[in-house]
C-alpha cells in the first residue's frame, strides 16, 4: 500500500518562479497559484523526476489521472493528462481546470493523483500515487507542498492561460442530443446500442457520463438541455428530431448528469425508435441561442452521440458553416461498429467543410468513435478518461479562436444579457 509523505526541508529554499525548477535533493513538488477573480480557475504544469522505469526495453510513458472524491468516500475522475513518450522525467503539457471540479468547493476535500505507464494494449501499469487538497495546493512553492510515494515525485506550477482567464468571464451552456433512430436496434435486446443491461451502462450513457463529468464543471447551474432525436412519440406517433428526453416541452432541462442519464432511461421506455437520422435540427435549434449572444459573455456546447448513419448531410453542413460564426462548439462521439466516414467529414481537421461555396469559419466539429476507446482489460476509469480527454480537446481553442474573431480580450467581462423573446422550448 503507497501511503503518502510530506517532506519539510527548512534548509531548502523554493521561491515562486513560474516555468524554473529549482535544484533539490530527491525529487519534490513546486507550486505556484493562479486564481481568477470570477470563476475559480487554475491552471497546472506537472514535471516529475526518477519515476519508475516499468518498461523492459526503454523507458516508462506515464501520464497522470487526476480524482475528485465524494461524498461516499468514492472517487469521481475529473482530468487526464496525455502521455510523455519514453522518459522518466516528464515534463507534462499546461491545462486549465475549474476549482470545483477538483474539489467541489470545499477546499480541504482530498484530490487524488494517480501515476501510469501508458502501454499500448491498454493494459497500463500502476507507477504510484499521491493524495492533496486544494488548500495544500493553493499554499503555492513551499516546503508543505513537497510530496514523496515511494519513489514516485512531482514539480507542479500553476500558471494562468488564456482559456482561464476567458472561461473567468464566459458561461459555457451545455446540451446533449441523443440519436433515438431504428438503426440503433430494439432497446429491449441485447444487441441494441441502447439496450438497458441492469449490470453495466451501455455505450451511449458511458459516453455520456465520460464527457458530461468533465463539461459539467464548466456550467454554474448544472441545468442542461437534453434532448432526443428520430424517434415516434407518443401519443400520436409522429416523428421528432429535438424532443425533450425528461419529457416536459417547457422545461427541458434536466439536474446533471444523473437528470440527463435518467430522463435518458425514461425516454427509451416511452418513445419509439424511427427515423431518419437528422443532425441539422438539433445543430439550428442551439443555434439559435448562440446567435441571441455573440459578446463573449455565453459560449455554447452541443454533444451529439450518435450511431453515425446521418441523412440529412448536405443539410447539416450549411447548419455547421452557419454555426462556425457563432460562440458555438459540436462534440460528436459515434458508438456502434457502423463506419463513420460522414461523421470524419463533418469532423472537417482534413479537409475544412463547406456548404454552398461557402467554407466554414472555424473549425468547431469534434469527432471520436467511441469502440475507440474500449478498453481490454475492462479498464473502463482510464478508457472513459482518454474519451473525454480526446473530445474536448479542441473546445479551449475554438473558444479562443471566436474570442479573437471578434475582438474579445480575455477578462472583457460582458453585461449580463438574456435573449429577448427566445423561448427555451424545443420544437417537438
């Protein structure tokens, strides 16, 4: 069992200069702290010396998983850093995450850090691991801040970034679509992409849960817009490609990820699966928000999860270019074994989409298969935290992108603003 250490060394001296390691016998853990006056905010750079060397031939290629505990003493995975090839000391990338994420306010709430060597089965071996506090950590390059397990140990600076300090003036709105068309098969069996397995979560909810976990801490209330796609309602059985998955045309927002994934199971037991599968109604609907806002002051995120059999293409492409002006961001996970060349185009990293002659502005499309990211050996913790890992990682900056578009300095804190006469009602 790894229990961990804090050394005090009253003969060593850390001061707080950001991005310089300073020399120290063994190996330690430097901070220093930056906190945005709006929104809680910090930004992290972790580099580690002589962690274990796990791989025969070469050297490790760790990364790190970042845990927030809960109430019940479990632990809910909030980042994951990439991994550092071939290196015992790894210096990894900067990245930004909100306080309560780490901690959910309360500052001496346990964070647990844990330490792999990536391997390319998947089958990734433990390194070690270390446990702090956001208090701990807020004290900034000190001698409390220097962590030892076994031989594991971290340098850590905290730096501000340009997402930090526009996400300390910026409300991220949060909506999930969810594809309720025939193709995905009967829920009721076994072979359904949405079947309801009592034992374990199928691919949509893990990929739900996976990305929501993480973008959930971005959005203040924690009401969010869930809606359905390609299905018969009842009672009259027509077809609907924006229904409100808790059912209630006036209020279509459920109460975090536990709202969503239940008015999800809800929606499965009174709907019936159709068709076609339509993205454009979905994409126009968030839309129509984003347009009512374009100050920098709200910023818009829709995950569409989706079996990747579209029939509206040549539709969806004019409703992504015209979205591209827009605070606007589209995370699309595929699940199922369905080829998803519509979905890598729509994706646009190779080739930019365009529709009628006309090329989108940005890039704001994010696509991941999510078989993907099935893990082996049933690691599903580290799997659905490369997920969320890979899927927004393009969503700081598409972000940053239409702030600069548009002129909007970091920490240029808008008017508060509602949209007039803009219902949040779904179209049914």
């Amino acid at each position: 069992t790894l229990k961990l250490k804090i050394r005090v060394c009253s003969l060593c001296y850390l001061y707080l200069l950001p991005s310089i390691f300073l020399p120290f016998s063994a190996c330690s853990l430097f901070l220093s702290f930056f906190l945005s006056t709006s929104q809680d905010c910090a930004t992290m750079q972790f580099c580690a010396n002589k962690l274990d060397k796990k791989d025969f031939f070469g050297r490790s290629d760790p990364f790190m998983v970042f845990y927030r505990s809960n109430e019940d003493g479990t632990f809910t995975i909030c980042h994951k850093t990439e991994v550092v090839k071939n290196t015992l000391n790894p210096v990894w990338q900067p990245f930004t995450i909100p306080v309560r994420a780490l901690c959910n306010g309360d500052y001496d709430r346990s964070i647990k850090v844990e330490v792999y060597d990536w391997d390319r089965d998947g089958s990734h071996d433990f390194i070690g691991e270390f446990t702090t506090s956001y208090r701990e950590l807020s004290r900034g390059q000190s001698q409390f801040n220097v962590y030892e397990v076994s031989s594991l140990n971290f340098h850590l600076i905290f730096l501000p970034s340009p997402l930090s300090l526009s996400l300390s003036s910026t409300q991220i709105h949060f909506t999930v679509a969810i594809d309720f068309t025939a193709s995905n098969g009967n829920p009721s069996q076994s072979t359904s992409l949405h079947y309801m397995n009592p034992y374990q979560m199928n691919a949509y909810a893990m990929a739900l849960k996976a990305v929501g976990e993480i973008i959930q801490d971005y959005d203040s209330d924690k009401m969010f817009p869930a809606l359905g796609f390609g299905a018969k309602l009842p009672p009259d059985g027509r077809v609907s490609h924006e229904f409100p998955l808790n059912g209630n045309v006036d209020n279509p927002y459920c109460n975090g990820m536990e709202g969503i994934l239940e008015a999800y199971h809800e929606s499965l037991k009174t709907v019936q699966l159709y068709g076609p599968t339509n993205f454009a109604p979905i994409i126009n609907h968030v839309a129509r928000y984003a347009a009512a806002v374009q100050d920098g002051s709200q910023y818009f995120v829709l995950l569409i999860i989706t079996d990747g059999v579209i029939s509206d293409m040549a539709q969806t492409k004019e409703a992504i270019v015209n979205a591209a002006k827009l605070p606007m961001s589209i995370i699309i996970v595929g699940v199922g074994q369905a080829e998803f060349d519509a979905m890598v185009e729509l994706d646009g990293d190779d080739v930019r989409i365009s529709s009628r002659g006309k090329l989108a502005e940005r890039d704001i499309v994010q696509f991941v298969p999510f078989r993907d990211y099935m893990d082996r050996t049933g690691n599903h913790v580290l799997s659905m935290a490369r997920l969320a890992k890979d899927v927004l990682a393009e969503i700081p900056d598409q972000l940053i992108l239409y702030m600069k578009s548009r002129g909007i300095k970091p920490n240029q804190t808008p008017p508060d603003y509602s949209p007039p006469g803009l219902s949040p009602t779904p179209t049914v």
